[in-house]
C-alpha cells in the first residue's frame, strides 16, 4: 500500500524539504514560485503560493520530482515525510 500524503503541506515547507534535492527558489511571479535543481541536470517545478497545497497538487509535483530524481512516488514521499 502507497503512503498516505500528509494534508496541509504548505509551499514553504514543501520547498524546504526539496532542499534536499538541490531545489531552490529562482523566481516568483505573481502567486507562483519556480523551484530549480542542478543535480542530475537541470530540473523546474512550479509551486503555487498557496498556504495549503491541494492534495491533486501536491501529488503532481512529486511524481516530477521523484521521476527526476529516479525514485517512485511512494520512496520520495516516504524519504520526504517519514
């Protein structure tokens, strides 16, 4: 069974635990930030700047990192939230 997504992740938490990928904030325009990472090649995401990201939204953005990454779904979010 795949690990439950923790529910109320805001995008400052989200943020500071993609640090551990390389993931930095590089812009922000209007209510979304850009996040890029350098390790194994140059990577985006987008998170909105929301105080409670959706959980749809959330899953979105890391099976793009995991698949970045070379991790599954359910190994990030476990590394990430454990």
């Amino acid at each position: 069974m795949s690990p439950r997504l923790p529910r109320d992740v805001s995008w400052p938490e989200l943020a500071k635990l993609l640090e551990t990928f390389g993931y930095a904030v590089t812009r922000q325009k209007g209510s979304h930030l850009r996040l890029t990472t350098q390790n194994g090649g140059e990577h985006h995401i987008t998170l909105p700047n929301h105080e409670a990201l959706r959980t749809g939204t959330l899953n979105s953005i890391l099976k793009d990192v995991a698949e970045h990454v070379g991790l599954t779904r359910d190994a990030l979010v476990e590394q990430l939230f454990a």
